[in-house]
C-alpha cells in the first residue's frame, strides 16, 4: 500500500461527545479544552439535580417525621 503524498488529508472524524476512558492522544489542545468546558457544564447540572433532588428528600422526611 503506497501513501499518495500530493493526495488530500481526509479529516479525522469528531464524535459527538465525551466518551468516559477513551483515548485522548489523537485529541487537539482545542478539542481537550472543549470536552473539559462540556463536562464541567455537565457537572454543574448534575450537582444541581442532586440539591433538588436532596431538598425533596429532606422536607419528605420531615414531612413523615412530623406525622409519626
């Protein structure tokens, strides 16, 4: 198989999101801060879902607890 070396670079395909323990040595500088500014965006949702979902849990058991 020989390289054609007047021949056009295909571009690398870019998956759509973050892939947990995937590999990040064919990744760019750019695309590496990218996928970090995603998944710090996503953990801020994630934490936010959890305190709503820890208030909930709270006044349900003071709720219980009142009545017992």
């Amino acid at each position: 198989m020989s390289i054609d070396p007047f021949g056009e670079e295909l571009p690398r395909p870019r998956p759509d999101s973050h892939v947990i323990g995937q590999d990040l040595a064919q990744l760019s500088i750019e695309e590496l801060d990218e996928r970090i500014a995603a998944l710090e965006t996503e953990i801020g949702r994630l934490r936010e879902a959890k305190g709503r979902k820890l208030d909930s849990k709270t006044a349900a058991d003071a709720f219980f607890k009142a009545g017992s």
